[in-house]
C-alpha cells in the first residue's frame, strides 16, 4: 500500500489521518506501507504544483504499489488520477471536499473511497446549542468566511446546499488577504451573530505579498486574531481552529478518513474485492475541540458531556 498524501507529515490534519490508518494497518505485518508527501498546503505556484505532482507519479510507478490510497484534492489532481483503470492499480481516495467527476472516479472501475463533508447538522446543533437572545431577537444567523483556496470554496458550495433552518445561513465571502480578513471581520457587528471559519491557511499577508504568490500569514496569528477581535463568536469547522485560538470547533473526523480508507485497502488486497463493489462512502464521524479561555471571554458554557468529548479525544484547550 502507498499512501499519498497532498500535505507534510506535520500538518495536524495528516497527522489525524495517519492515526486513523495506524489503527487499521499497525497489526497487518504482511503488508508493506509506504508513505509520500507532497507538501502542497501552502503552494501555489503552479510550476511547484506540476514538479510535485510529476514527483509522485515517479514514486508510485518505483513503488507499483497493490493499493495507492490517496488522501485530500491535490493528490487526486496531480497524481492518483493518472492511474484511473490501471489494471495494476487499485486507488482508494479519502478527503475529497467536492466532486469526484474532475478526478474522473465517477465511471473508474478501480476507484473507492470517503468523501470529506462538513458536519453541517453537528454545527447547527452547537450554534443552537450555545447561542441565545443576546445574540438576535429572531432566528440566529452565521457568516462564513474563508481564504480563497478551491477547498474552501467546494466548502462554501456544499454548506450552501444545505438546509439550516432555522439558523439563517448569510452565504460565503473569500478573501484574499489577512488585511481583507480583518477589514471583514471588524465589519460583522450587528450584521450576523457567528462567525464561521475553516480554511484562513492561503491568505496573504497583504496586497503585495499576493501579487508575488508568497508570504501567507501563519493560521496561528489568523487565528488568535480573529477570536480577539471578532465582534461576534467564533465557529470552527475544523477541530485544529481551536489550536489556533478559535473558541469551539466541529469538524471531520480525521480518523474515520484513514480508518475507512484503510479498511477498504484490505478489503481489496486481502480479499480480493473489486474498487467498484465498495460503496463510496461520506463522512459521518465529527470532532469537538473547545478553548476554555475563548469561551469565558463570550460567557458561553457549554454542556458538560460536550467538554468530556473534546477532554476524550484530546481536542481541549484551556
């Protein structure tokens, strides 16, 4: 098996993956696992873009791996889909915030896997569950703002589809720069009563650091700003936001992605099941993390048994 991710070993979401596959294949010795990073988060210069993805396809055709499990978009775009229909090579995907039809997935006979979908129901609940009249007279309302990456915008489009009643959703803004994100963020008050965030790791420093295709802000400092100066709370839809300083957080489980994945990987070497009689499946685990501090800042207390779940899987920051 090779697994392939689109981002480094060190970034909080792979790392969640790779626990959720160890749970999987830590005991299946008779299987060898190689792993490859393609440190796409922060590049996006195209010319990286098609060095990386060229690197990786030379690495799996050296590896001729049984199953390539390939996880989020940019493996997908740059490598696993060059290998659609290759009798060699099963490819089992996980991460995937949009549609598989770019890909090509949808009529491939060696393709399966999990889609990553925001929790959408789990989010209203926690909204509901936290917010009150002091934040509207009616139904409450959320914004989402975001950097301007195509993740971000495959995730504005699905929560967009969705029904939020009787939250009022009040659309997407991208933006580009984290002057832009401030300006934004400062204008929210009296206009919507949360403020939902996920993808802040593509903003510019400013106009200039733009137009050079360099210099993103740190999620860090987006983060730790945006909960000390939003007028309104802060929703995470991802749980590593609360790492960054947002107050509460739902988001996909990282572990199921990997958990799923390598079981489908399993099922196919070791039983010999064809990619396309394993349903694809769409993500149903969600994480809670929570920052204590945050949410006294808002006054906001949130059930117990929420707090336990975020202490369980180590999501709890004070």
């Amino acid at each position: 098996i090779m697994i392939l991710h689109s981002y480094s070993k060190d970034y909080i979401w792979t790392r969640g993956v790779n626990v959720g596959l160890e749970r999987v294949l830590a005991d299946q010795s008779w299987i060898n696992v190689r792993f490859y990073y393609m440190e796409t988060k922060k590049k996006l210069n195209e010319s990286y873009l098609r060095r990386t993805g060229i690197a990786a396809r030379r690495a799996i055709d050296s590896i001729k791996p049984d199953v390539l499990i390939a996880i989020d978009d940019n493996a997908q775009k740059l490598a696993a889909k060059y290998y659609i229909n290759d009798p060699k090579i099963k490819i089992v995907f996980a991460g995937i915030n949009g549609s598989i039809k770019p890909y090509g997935y949808i009529e491939a006979k060696n393709v399966t896997g999990i889609l990553e979908r925001k929790p959408v129901k789990a989010i209203e609940e926690i909204i509901s569950l936290i917010g009150s009249e002091k934040y509207s007279k009616g139904n409450l309302r959320v914004k989402f703002l975001s950097d301007s990456s195509s993740s971000a915008n495959m995730d504005a489009k699905y929560l967009a589809s969705k029904d939020w009643s009787p939250i009022i959703f009040q659309g997407h803004v991208a933006l580009n720069t984290f002057e832009e994100w401030k300006t934004s963020v400062r204008s929210l008050s009296g206009k919507t009563d949360f403020l939902l965030v996920g993808a802040y790791r593509k903003l510019y420093r400013d106009e200039n650091a733009r137009k050079k295709h360099k210099d993103f802000i740190s999620s860090k400092e987006v983060g730790a700003w945006t909960e000390a100066n939003s007028p309104v709370p802060v929703i995470g839809m991802n749980v590593f936001n609360t790492n960054d300083g947002i107050m509460i957080s739902v988001g996909v489980s990282p572990y199921e992605q990997g958990e799923v994945a390598g079981n489908m990987a399993i099922d196919i070497i070791k039983n010999g099941v064809k990619p396309k009689d394993i349903p694809i499946k769409v993500s149903e685990q969600y994480l809670v993390s929570m920052s204590s501090l945050a949410l006294k800042k808002h006054n906001i207390d949130v059930p117990t048994i929420i707090e336990a779940f975020a202490k369980a899987t180590n999501n709890y920051f004070k």
